[in-house]
C-alpha cells in the first residue's frame, strides 16, 4: 500500500505494516478460525446447536438483560451526564471520577462485590428482600451487574455533545415563548440524540459480552439464569467445541452488527456536526 | 467540567439583566437541586457503595487475617503471573498502538477507516468469545494443537494462552488514545523537524513523543489495569491450575467459591487499589494536561 500524498514523513510502510501484520495475527486471523469452525458445521449443525432450548434461553436472557440494562443506562446516563456537565455541586471532581469506575475495576472484583452487597444480607439485599424483591441469584441480578458495567459509556458519549450544545438555541427557543420544559424536550434531547444512541448501542454491546460481573451475582441455574457466555464455558468444558462455536459465531454476528450500527451513527453526528 | 462562558457573556454588571438571561436556560433550583441528587445518589449507591463494600469486606476478618491471604503460595503466584502477564502485553500492545497512531494520523491511505474500525473490533467481541478463539486454534482438537503436541509446546491452559487473550482483550486501548491525539496534533511539528535535517527517529524521540506523553501515559494506564483485571478471556484458556495458571482475577474466583471469602476480598482489594490509582493518576493527567487530552475525549 502506498501513502497518498507525498509527504516528507517517514515510517509509513514500516509503521502500517507492524500495524497490519500485528491486527492479523493477533485478532483477523483468530477470529475468523471462529467462522471457519462454525461453517465446518454446516447451517443444519449450527441450527441444531442454536435452537436447543438451553441455548435459545441463554440468548434470550442475555440480550433481553443487555436491552434493559442499557435503558436503563440511557436514562441515568444521560441524567449524570447533565447534572455534570450544567450544574455546579462539591465534591464534583471526586464523583466525577467515580463515573469511570466500571472502566478501572476488574470485572470478577465488580462481581463480588454486588453479589455481596445485593444478597438477602447484603448492604442493600436486607432492604430489598423483605419486600419481595430478590437481587442476587435471580435474572434480575443479571441486569444489575450489566447496568454496573455499561453506565460510563453513555455519560462519556453524551457529555461532550451535551458540553458544546450552543446555549444559543436554547435562549433562542425561551425568547420564542418555549417553557423550559419544551426547551429541554425539542431543541435540547434532539441534538444530543445521536449520541445517546451511540452510547446505549455501546453499553448494549457491552453487556452482551460480559462475563465476570454476571456469574458471580447471577446464580447460574440453566434456562432461568444462565448467560451465553457461560453456556460457551460449558460447552468447552464439556469438549462440545462445535457448540461452543455456534454460540460464539451467533454472538459475534450480532456484536458486529451493532458495531456496524453504532458506527453508522458516528459517522452520521459528524456529517451533520460538519 | 463547566464550560466558561466569561468570553462569550457580556461582563457582570451590578444592575445588569444577565441573571434573568441565565435564568430562561436553565431549570428552577428546585428542579436542579432534585436532579443533582438524584445523579448522586445513583452514583453512590451503583459505583461508589461496592468499591467501599470490597475493603469492607476484605477487612472483616481483622487486618491479621486480611495480610496472611497474600502469604499464601497460590496467591503470590497468581499475582505473580498477574504482573508477567501485564509486563509482556502491556509493552507489546504500547508498541502496536504508536505504529497504527503513527501510520493513521500522519498520512492518507484507502482504507482508513476500515482499519480503524478493525482495531476496534476485540471491543465489541465478548471476552469469552475472545478466549475460545485462542481454543479453537492452539486447543488440544485445534487446527495447532497435534502440531503443538507433537513439538511439546503448551499454549492453551499454559501461560502463553493467558498472554495472548489478555493482549486481545487491552489491543485497542492505547492505539484508541493516541489516534484521535495524534490526528488532532497534525504533522507541522514533524515537518518542522525533518526540514532542519533531523532523521525520523530522532523527530519521533523528540518531537512526537513528548507531545503525546501524557495521551499515552493515559492509554498505558487503561490498558494496564484491564490487562491485570481480565477475568473472561483469561478463565476460558487458563486451564484454573493452582500456582501456575491462576492470575488474581481466577485466584479471587476460586477463594470465593470455596466460601474463603475475606481472602477472596483481600485479593480483590488489591486489584481495586489498583483501580483507584488508575483513576487518580488519570483525574491528575486530565486535571493539569486537559488540552492535550481535550482532543482525545471528543472523540
């Protein structure tokens, strides 16, 4: 491949190809034995592996979760987002590093540390059991941990759009008789939109993926709370390599999907931004 | 952070309409104040309050009971392991990330952005996925694994394994940091240097490099404390052998199934205090480098 237009800086062949030969061998070439494998199976074989009960169930439990989750993230996500970014608090420096936590902490540490925080005697558990709500151990644990994990990604999305939003607009639309409720919902939520999509279609895919928080918290029991990545180690403990890589072919197909789909939407806020 | 609009707002006058101005764009303090407590309350409770619990926990036992679960032989090798781990993807990964941000931001080629798009990809794979791929190829009924076998070299259930998922998991965090730095920062600075006759290692060495420090510092940051953290990608190829192939991450997991839970805390309070100096030297990198860094947090 060849540079093009000229330039006097050297390193290009050099530079792209430790960058092309590392990507192959580390990531393209791995993950395509993914596809290979699972086409050696044939589209019987991977159907027969797909809609087995246990393994439809894990799906579903596993994006049905992740879609929650990442509601849910959208909605506080986008509430920490504007409480930091309009509103002036002490303490807001600490805090606002907490927000990167889910980034910095070790996934099996998030873990253990909401299975015991979120059980029957937990910090939290004791108030929530004895009104019938049961964290851990159930589906609903599966959501916490994934909400846990998914939060930063829409705070740090949204923030920088909601930051450089012009105030402009929305004095424009206050002079214009607009109540600050109809500011906020018209001019205000439509520009920062994309972004928010953006920011839930990573956290999605985030938690479609994640595997050391949830097993902990989630209490595993096969059809009710099993998670398909779990049922991948399952299937690889068990030697069933073929399965295994069905489930991991299926899930892969459907994270690069939103991969697409979230790219598509960056590309489009800075066409517009533009 | 706040925006400073002292630039863009008339000065404040004594009898000025500025504060009815501000008032149209933002709520009632009822309103701000509801709101305000509302995100920290979440926060609190969601990110702060299972930090606190780890160290809570972990000292349950006593500060005696909490020393003795890192004087175990099991847990010094996996922290062992841990920190060789990291030592041998961190560097690899450093490099990878100056070669791509180099050969990204400094010229234009066909196919750009597919490539950037490729470097992003073990994002959005699942860490699980990420180590069955490893499986799949260098595994016993992998397409390697008779040639491995026949030759004695061990890569699944063996450290090499554990490497190779770990640099698969943290390969994008630092090329992530820098592109968007590098791209921002242009190449006047490099042309300036190549034309007053220095070669190109010398314009990286003393060019380039000090302009980027403190992006890569940040991504070196990120990257380190994934690589030591990984859990799913590193449980799928580790084979969990006691003192050999365990990290910290699988030693916690093991330690919590086995109801040994202050030592599994105690463990887990290591990484976390890892994870609260990766914050803090981040907030401090942010705090005094944030022009720098400005361009890497739009992206």
């Amino acid at each position: 491949m060849r540079a093009r237009t000229f330039t006097p800086i050297p390193g290009f062949s050099l530079t792209l190809g430790v960058t092309i030969t590392y990507l192959c061998l580390i990531v393209l070439i791995p993950l395509a034995g993914v596809f290979f494998k699972a086409a050696g199976l044939g589209l019987e074989g991977l159907w027969n592996t797909l809609s087995a009960p246990r393994v439809l169930a894990s799906l579903e439990l596993t994006f049905g979760s992740a879609l929650i989750a990442a509601c849910a993230n959208a909605v506080f996500g986008l509430l920490v987002a504007w409480v930091f970014v309009r509103y002036e608090f002490p303490g807001k420096r600490l805090f606002d590093s907490t927000i990167d936590l889910p980034f910095a902490l070790p996934t099996a540490v998030a873990g253990i540390a909401l299975t015991s925080l979120y059980a029957g005697n937990g910090w939290i558990g004791q108030f929530l059991e004895p009104h019938g709500i049961k964290v851990a151990y159930t589906p609903l644990g599966i959501i916490v941990a994934m909400t846990f994990i998914g939060l930063p990604f829409v705070v740090r999305t949204v923030e920088p759009v909601l930051r450089e939003a012009e105030k402009e607009l929305e004095e424009a639309a206050a002079s214009l008789g607009a109540n600050r409720w109809q500011t906020v919902s018209r001019v205000i939520l439509p520009a920062v939109g994309p972004a928010l999509l953006t920011g839930f279609a990573l956290a999605l895919a985030r938690a479609v993926g994640e595997y050391g928080s949830i097993i902990f918290i989630a209490g595993n029991i096969p059809m009710v709370s099993e998670i398909a990545p779990l049922l991948i180690i399952i299937k690889l403990e068990e030697f069933d390599y073929a399965g295994a890589t069905a489930i991991a072919a299926a899930m892969l197909v459907i994270s690069f999907t939103l991969l697409l789909a979230i790219n598509g939407l960056q590309a489009y806020v800075r066409r517009r931004k533009a | 952070m706040s925006v400073d609009h002292s630039l863009l707002d008339p000065p404040k006058l004594p009898f000025e309409p500025l504060i009815e101005r501000n008032a149209v764009i933002t709520e009632q303090p009822w309103v701000r104040w509801l709101l305000t407590a509302l995100a920290l309350v979440f926060l609190s409770a969601f990110l702060l309050l299972p930090l606190v619990s780890v160290f809570v926990e972990a000292l349950r036992g006593g500060v005696h009971a909490y020393f003795a679960a890192f004087k175990e032989p099991d847990a010094l090798a996996a922290i062992k392991l841990t920190l060789l781990t990291a030592a041998i993807a961190v560097p690899l990964n450093l490099v990878f990330g100056i070669c791509a941000a180099w050969a990204i931001a400094k010229f234009e080629f066909r196919g750009k952005q597919i490539l950037i798009t490729l470097i992003d990809l073990p994002f959005s794979v699942s860490p699980v996925v990420a180590g069955l791929i490893y499986v799949i190829i260098f595994g016993a009924q992998g397409w390697a694994g008779p040639w491995l076998a026949a030759h004695d070299i061990k890569i699944i259930f063996a450290v090499p394994g554990i490497v190779l998922a770990t640099i698969f998991i943290t390969f994008p965090f630092i090329a992530r940091e820098l592109i968007p730095l590098m791209q921002e920062q242009g190449q006047d600075d490099e042309q300036a240097a190549l034309s007053l006759g220095a070669s190109g290692w010398q314009t990286f060495w003393n060019i380039t490099l000090p302009n980027i420090r403190w992006g890569l510092l940040y991504g070196v940051l990120l990257c380190n404390a994934r690589a030591m953290g990984e859990f799913g990608a590193v449980s799928v190829v580790s084979g969990h052998i006691r003192g050999k192939t365990n990290t910290m991450p699988l030693h916690i997991e093991i330690l919590y199934n086995e109801y040994a839970f202050s030592a599994a805390f105690a463990v887990a309070s290591l990484l976390a205090l890892l994870a609260l100096l990766t914050l803090g030297l981040k907030a401090l990198v942010e705090w005094r480098h944030a022009d720098e860094l400005a361009a890497t947090r739009r992206h």
